[in-house]
C-alpha cells in the first residue's frame, strides 16, 4: 500500500457528488472508511457473530478473542503499558464524560478548580460543567493567543493551589494547534495535578506514545481515525481506572451481585457495562493495522507536506483569511472569505463534490474569542491529494465570483 | 440541483445589502432568535401601533446570505401590515418553503411574490430551510410575546 494512491482503498470515493469527484476535505469532523473496515463488519456479523465475555460457545469464545485483539493492538498502537489500560467507550464524548464524572465524584469538592482551554471542543467542556452545579467546582480557561495556539505559560498562569485536573487538547480542530501536551504534561505533574489530554483530533495524524506523555487519561474517537461510529476508546492509567468508582452499573462489569451488595469486576471489564459496540471495535482493530501498514510517520509526514502546500496556495488568495497560525500545525486548514458567509461557502462548494465544514466546529468558546460567528474549515485526510487542494482553491473563487458578480 | 436556484439575483442583493438593518427607539416588541448549529442570530424589533398595525420593523443579526436575505424581504413586507395579514403572509411563506409549489396570498403583489418565490431555492437544501426560516419565527415569536429565544433546533 502506497499513500500515493491510497484513495483506492476507501469506497466512497467510487461515488459522484453532484456528478463531481469527491473531494473530502471534513476529516476533522469524521473520517472515511477503507474496505477492509467495513468488510470487517459485514463479515463479523456473516460468519463470526455473538455476544462477548460471557457465553463459552464456539462462536463467543472467538468473539470474545477479536474483540480482546483489538485492545491489544489499541494498547501497541498508543504504547500503553497494559491492555487493562484501554477502555472502550461509545466515544470520546463518553471517555471524557466518564473521567469528569467519576473523577468528580470521588476527588472533587466546592471551590475546586478544573482548567481547560479556550481551544477546548465543547465535548471537553461541557462534561466538566456539569460539575459546577453538582460539586460546586470552577472552571478556569487558559487563554488562546493571537496564533490560535496555547502556551506553557498561559497554562502555568492558570494553575492555582485549588486546580485539581487539567483537561486540554492535543490538536485544534480550529486553529490546527498542536499543544506542547508533553511539556505541559510535565507542569501539570510537577505541581500533582492529573491531566486528561482529548485527542479526538491528535490520535488520526500524530505518533502517540502513552509512556512517553506519561498522561493520566487520553480520550480518542475511532471514526475519525478511519474507524466505526459509535466507538471510542479511554485510556487511562491503571491506578486511576483501579481507583475510580465505575461509570455506568449493569451486565459485564460486576463481580458479585446479591440483594445485600455488589463487587465490581476486573479491569477492563469494570468500566464497560452492557453489551459493547462489538462489531465496531472488532473493525477498528483493521483501521489500526490499516494505519500501521501505512505508518503513522508516513501519514504525519503526507499531511504535513499537503497543510503547508493548503496554506502556501490560500495565503496566495487575496479572499482568503486563514485562521490560526499556530507554531506546530496540523492538517486543518480554517478560514473566512470576506463578504461570503461560511455557510454559503459550504453549500457552493459541495455543488462541485467539496465537502468542507462551516460553523463554530463546536467551539463556540475560541469563536466568541476570535470575534467570528463561524469559520469555513477545510481538513485532511489519508486519502487527500494535493489536486484535492487545488479544486478547494477553485471552488472558493467561485464563491468569490458568485458573490461579487 | 443548481446553485442559481439557490443564490439568486434577489438574494445576493438582500443578503449583501439587508434592507430595515438596525435597532430603532421606542420599539414595543421585539424577540431573538438563533440556530445554535451554525450559529446564525437574528434580533426582530416592531413597533405595533394601537391598531395592531406594524408601524415599523427592523432587524439586527448575522447570518448567511440565506438568512440575511430573508429577515430583509419579510421587513419590507411586513411593514404596514396589521396582526391578522402578518399571521397569513408568515403561514403561507413558511407553507411555500415547506410543502406549496407556491404562494396563495393575495396580500401581496406580483412583485414581492417574486421576492418572496427567491428563498424557495432552499427547498433542495434541506440544511438551509431554517436559515430561510429563522427570521419568521422569530417575528412570530415577537408579535405573540413569547418569553425567551427562538431556537430553530427546538422547533416542533
């Protein structure tokens, strides 16, 4: 397999847009799947099919053995230091909802402070807000700079005695911003504060190293790493998912139940009660092997290269204001049009097969910020090419010509 | 599907030069709307005279050309307009956007028909509707005195 003409792979670019060639420029918002993902799913529920983790049949012992796999090649893939570290989740939103929930339960209390970012998604935001109400926590922000980038300093300068987590983004799905989390990680750690890092957007592009980071909790979406929907994965560290008290109560995650009282299952099996998405989590086990056939190095580098050629060719366009221009970029290119409305531009551009994502991106916090109600963002893919950019140039000169005709 | 259906002369007029853009003194009505999806904000103000006759409207907000447009063509419409021609002309353009091939109003003339026909290209673009809705909405809500923001994601 080559990056060159990876596009083969994924199905969905056999199809027309309008009678145009997609050109899928949303991967920040989800991306596409390759065959050999959703052929898994089909053939899982063809020929492979059960429930998980409890029956001892022939089919649900090797169910049971796919769906393990993959929490093991999840644990290779980011260098966890135990499988029991990775917990499936029905997504990121769930995996930070599940920290901020048990977290706060036991550890938090009035006056408390959680500090977050300006650049957060709202899926690592409003789960910790529920926290003001219940225990009376506030929740401070560190401050975007002019780049769209966040600093070590304006982080350090959040930090007070009360600061009890730090939950911040990897990479912008804005601004593209990648954050020193390493470094940041180190500060947080220096002063006992735990860190709980969202990488929706850095687990697809960037090569993670849990042991490295040494963070406490990483938050990561399988649809947008040529995954399922419907899946997402937490890994935390052992000590926290030993300590922490369950997420949610039911089938698989018990030891001993009786009317008197109940015990709490092993890890990993503790934090995933119920049925879980087993089709879906037996198919990311492909998109990891997809990733890693590739290399994730390879993949970095292909997008680094087509986000420097994205910005070299918008930055030539007089129209265009590209938003954020962060230190340490990865591969989301945002941007207004003067007199166009983020809106319209998405709709002109999906009538030549150009799939692009208008509005605040769920960071309605970093909008307010910059003083824009909505920006246009452009973001790659595996799959993108750099003709796929320059179509993204041309159907933005039609905006232009549309609108100033 | 084609774009000019969509982005019509009118339109592109209306979004780039909204007619009736301001806030004005002495308003008795007014109410807020917003499309939290995209975030689009609209802010209707009405003078309502002792006869229930809309004496004067104006608008502020941001939005799309879609929105803007439309809050622009419905205040020039409006003005002038008692309750009971208000409440015909909102239900027949958001029938029209909806389901009608046209509209049925003999309130208007040929001439503001055709404006108001310029916002039926939203009809293929299922995402856009509530853009061209938005403003409606909220007039609604401002004539009715509802408390509180329309929001086109809690419309029944």
């Amino acid at each position: 397999m080559n990056i060159k003409d990876i596009k083969k792979e994924f199905p969905i670019f056999d199809n027309k847009v309008h009678n145009n060639d997609l050109v899928y420029l949303d991967s920040a918002n989800s991306s596409q799947k390759p065959k050999v993902v959703v052929d898994r799913i089909y053939d899982f529920y063809t020929k492979e099919f059960s429930n998980v983790g409890r029956s001892v049949h022939y089919l649900a012992v090797a169910a049971t053995n796919l769906y393990e796999n993959t929490r093991v090649l999840v644990q290779k893939y980011i260098n966890a230091k135990d499988p029991n570290e990775i917990v499936f989740t029905k997504g990121a939103t769930e995996a930070i909802n599940l920290v901020a929930n048990t977290f706060g339960q036991k550890y938090l209390k009035e006056g408390d402070e959680i500090l977050i970012t300006e650049l957060e998604h709202h899926s690592n935001y409003v789960p910790w807000h529920y926290l003001r109400k219940s225990k009376g926590v506030k929740i401070n922000f560190a401050d975007v700079d002019e780049n769209g980038d966040i600093s070590i300093e304006s982080i350090e300068k959040k930090i007070t005695p009360k600061t009890k987590i730090l939950a911040i983004t990897h990479l912008s799905n804005v601004t593209g911003a990648i954050l020193p989390i390493k470094e940041i990680i180190q500060l947080a750690h220096s002063k006992n504060i735990p860190v709980l890092v969202d990488g929706c957007q850095g687990a697809p592009h960037l090569k993670l190293d849990m042991q490295d980071l040494d963070c406490d909790f990483y938050a990561i979406s399988c649809h947008k790493m040529y995954g399922p929907t419907g899946l997402g994965v937490l890994y935390a560290k052992k000590k926290w998912l030993e300590e922490l008290p369950p997420y949610q109560g039911g089938g698989g995650m018990i030891g001993e139940v009786k009317k008197e009282g109940i015990t709490f299952g092993d890890l990993p099996n503790k934090y995933e009660a119920g049925t879980m998405a087993t089709a879906q989590v037996i198919a990311f086990g492909e998109s990891i092997n997809f990733i890693n056939k590739l290399g994730i190095e390879k993949i970095e580098e292909h997008e680094r290269e087509l986000t420097k050629y994205g910005e070299e060719i918008l930055r030539k366009n007089n129209s265009v204001k590209l938003i954020g221009s962060p230190k340490n970029k990865g591969s989301v290119l945002s941007f207004t049009l003067d007199g166009v409305h983020p809106h319209d531009i998405a709709t002109i551009l999906d009538e030549d097969g150009v799939a692009i994502r208008a509005g605040h991106h769920c960071c309605q916090i970093l909008h307010e910020k910059l003083g824009l109600a909505a920006t246009a963002r452009a973001s790659l893919g595996v799959y993108n090419t750099k003709d796929d950019l320059d179509q993204l140039n041309s159907s933005i000169n039609k905006c232009i010509k549309i609108f100033n005709s | 599907m084609d774009l000019k259906d969509l982005y019509q002369e009118i339109i592109l007029d209306h979004g780039k030069n909204p007619r009736n853009l301001g806030k004005f003194e002495n308003f008795n009505k007014d109410a807020k709307g917003h499309n939290p999806l995209c975030g689009d904000k609209v802010h209707v103000y009405l003078k309502v005279d002792e006869n229930k006759k809309i004496s004067d409207i104006k608008f502020e907000g941001h939005g799309c050309a879609i929105s803007m447009a439309s809050a622009s063509i419905m205040t020039e419409l409006m003005k002038d307009k008692d309750q009971k021609e208000v409440n015909e002309l909102i239900e027949d353009f958001l029938k029209m956007i909806k389901d009608n091939p046209d509209l049925k109003s003999n309130l208007i003339n040929e001439d503001d028909k055709t404006k108001l026909m310029s916002l039926s290209g939203v009809k293929k673009y299922p995402m856009r509707v509530k853009c061209a809705t938005l403003p409606w909405h909220t007039l609604i809500s401002a004539m009715t005195n509802k408390p509180g923001e329309v929001n086109t994601e809690k419309d029944d």
